[in-house]
C-alpha cells in the first residue's frame, strides 16, 4: 500500500470530513519531519517548517487537502489528589515535571522518585492509564521538559555553541562564550 500524500500544515479546529486518525503520545506529539502511520495502517510524512507541539492543533491536513485527526494515547500515568493540591503542584512543577491540572487531581507520568516524595507530603498516588495533556509552557508555547528517574540512554556527545541553540525535539537552552 503507497504511503498517503505528505501533510505539511495544521489544523486548529475539526474539519467538516476527517479522513483518519494518528493515536500518539505525549512524547510522539512533539514533532517536526516523521513518517507517522494511520489507525488503517495508512503511514505519511509529516514535514513541518518547525518543531511543534500537537497538543495546540486539531490534526493534520494532507497535501490533497484530506485531514488526519491527532488523538492523544492512552499511557501509563499517577494521579495525585490530597488536601493541599496547590502545594503538591508546585512541587512537581519545581521538578519541571509535565503535569496535567484538573481542579480535583493532577496527573504525571510514573516515576518512583516523585511518587515516593508526593506520598512523603501526605498526597493520595494512584496509577491510572489514559491520555496526558499536561500543561504547556509559561509562554503559551513549547513545553515543560522534565527528566526521568528510570533506565534511560545518554544523548550524544553536546557539541558546545556559543548562544541558545535547539536540539530538535523542543529543548533549547543557551550555551555563554567559553573563557579564553
């Protein structure tokens, strides 16, 4: 089966047809260039001008003006409820750990080291499964990024810039003038 048209804008709202549908995750919907596949198993490439964050848009629309709805996943997530919401927040907010606000529990991702210290400070930890939109940035744009306490891979050797410079999943940061 050929691969569907390429789709290289967005939508912020549905549309009045939708072709089809791409279940991704929290992490999956922070993308620029990616071959993504369908639910019919119908795969297309994604080229946007940049990296972007899906959870701001509706869906894609393919090059032959059909549209492809952005579903959120189902992942493995710890709800947190207790007397004093505000507090646990910002706790985890101090971590910059992705946390979804809902005005009876928050939800993050699973992680040992924050459950552990969110029980220490009296919250209710209860693992859940279902989708995650945590909150965006500060700014209205990008996103939290925050770290794992479980096996992961090192990045690649960082290649010292002067100024901020993008990695190409969302992450920028600043490098100053080495000293001489």
């Amino acid at each position: 089966m050929p691969d569907l048209p390429p789709a290289r804008a967005l939508l912020s709202t549905a549309p009045a047809q939708v072709y089809g549908a791409v279940v991704l995750g929290y992490d999956e919907r922070l993308l620029r260039r990616k071959r993504l596949v369908t639910e019919a198993g119908e795969g297309f490439l994604v080229d946007l001008p940049a990296v972007t964050n899906l959870d701001d848009h509706w869906g894609f629309v393919l090059q032959d003006g059909r549209a492809i709805a952005v579903v959120a996943a189902e992942e493995a997530l710890v709800q947190i409820t207790g007397q004093d919401l505000h507090r646990l927040a910002w706790h985890i907010g101090n971590r910059h750990t992705p946390c979804q606000i809902e005005p009876t529990r928050l939800l993050i991702r699973r992680d040992h080291v924050l459950e552990a210290m969110l029980a220490q400070l009296g919250a209710k930890v209860t693992y859940v499964t279902e989708a995650f939109k945590p909150e965006g940035g500060a700014y209205g744009t990008g996103r939290t990024m925050g770290h794992s306490h479980g096996p992961e891979t090192l990045p690649e050797p960082h290649v010292e810039t002067f100024g901020w410079h993008d990695h190409g999943d969302g992450h920028m940061h600043f490098h100053p003038a080495k000293p001489k």
